[in-house]
C-alpha cells in the first residue's frame, strides 16, 4: 500500500468546476480563477504536474435551470 487516497489518481474535471474560465488567448485558453493562471492544458492536469497532488480548489459548479 502507498498511503495515498483512492481519489489520489482521480482526474479532477475542469469543465465541471466553478473556477475554470475559457480565455481570450489563443496560446493560453484554458484559466483557473482560483489559482489565478493561464494554460494551453486543462489547469487540474497543471496542479497534479506540479504539485504531485490532485487540485485541491476544485468547486462543481451550480447548474440552475432553463425556463423555456
């Protein structure tokens, strides 16, 4: 056993986070408010590569229903 958590190699989903913004930037497209930077990759694949750790500011976003 390593003593890392199950979640440990669970890919944290962008898309489905609050703090994911596509940019303006056609080099950098991809943002995370939360950590405050720009990417050419998803920014939870950036936070593993760097850190060695799954994003840790990861917030599912509120979807709020359409009315017609």
């Amino acid at each position: 056993m390593t003593g890392k958590s199950k979640t440990f190699n669970t890919r944290v989903n962008c898309y489905e986070c609050k703090h994911f913004y596509v940019t303006w930037d056609a080099q950098l497209p991809r943002g995370c408010r939360a950590f405050g930077f720009k990417s050419a990759m998803l920014p939870s694949i950036v936070v593993k590569q760097s850190s060695g750790t799954p994003c840790m500011k990861f917030v599912k976003k509120e979807h709020k229903g359409r009315n017609g």
